[in-house]
C-alpha cells in the first residue's frame, strides 16, 4: 500500500520537480511535447496518456501523424495526475479542468471548488481516524479480556 502511495505522489509531479533530478527548463508557451516525453517526465504509461486523450481531457495537436502536447496539455496532465493521487474521480477531475477555462478565466471558480473538495476529503479522513481510534480501543478491549481468560485457564491447569 505503501508503494502505491509512493508512486502517487511521484506520478502527481514531474521528474523535473523531484529533489535531486535535474530541473528541466521552463517551457515556452509553443513549446511541444512528445507523448514519450510527457510520459517519461511524469512516470506514466503511453497508454495512460491515450486514455485521457479518448475520455477527452487532454486534446493533442496532430503533427505528422504523431501527438504534439502543448504547455497547456503537459499542465493538464499534471492536474490529472494529481487530482487521481488524492483520490479524485475522472469525473471529478474533468469538472476542475471545464471550471478553469481555455485562457484561466475560471481559475477562482476551480479554487473555490477545490477548497469545498478539499473540506469534504478532510471531514471524511476525520471520521475515518475516530473510526479506527475506536476500532483500536474495542480491539484492546477484547485482546485485555482473552488475557485475562487464557491468563485463568493455565492458571486452573496447573493445580
């Protein structure tokens, strides 16, 4: 599990952006990125990326035949990828992306929809954390009380 959370975080930033890699430079605005690229900076699949292309989150431009990710589609991904690594939903996901806009115009509608995500993530990691505090206690509770009865059973063998 541990694992998993590990490659989520990695996966949720560039290579770029991790300590002691080598900082790419920062992009131009008609920069373009191959999908080997994209994937090799931020540790996913090929196939990955084709998925999000199908579900419609990412729209790559046709060069050649080849896919040409522009400065906004390597962001976009990046989102993607970070939004999945904190449990988002596609769906979710595709809902912050349409919120931002094609030129950041709703970029104060993605906050405010975030911050609200982000309260509801918190809430439910609470409730979570009492559950298990309690879960921990009655646990305590029943190996104390299969002590004491195991303690009393060797304690009538011996006489």
């Amino acid at each position: 599990m541990k694992a998993n959370a590990n490659r989520a975080a990695a996966v949720a930033r560039p290579r770029s952006g991790i300590p002691g890699t080598q900082s790419a430079p920062v992009p131009t605005e008609n920069e373009l990125y191959g999908i080997t690229e994209l994937a090799r900076e931020f540790g996913i699949s090929l196939r990955a990326i084709r998925f999000y292309e199908d579900k419609g989150l990412l729209a790559p431009r046709r060069i050649n035949g080849g896919r040409a990710y522009t400065r906004r589609d390597r962001v976009r991904l990046g989102l993607i990828l970070r939004g999945k690594a904190v449990g988002m939903s596609l769906a979710e996901v595709e809902h912050i992306l349409s919120l931002y806009g094609d030129h950041g115009e709703g970029h104060a509608k993605q906050l405010d929809y975030l911050v609200g995500r982000i309260d509801e993530a918190m809430q439910e990691l609470d409730t979570r954390r009492r559950n298990i505090e309690a879960m921990l206690g009655d646990l305590a509770d029943a190996k104390g009380q299969l002590q004491r009865t195991l303690a009393l059973k060797r304690r009538v063998r011996k006489k």
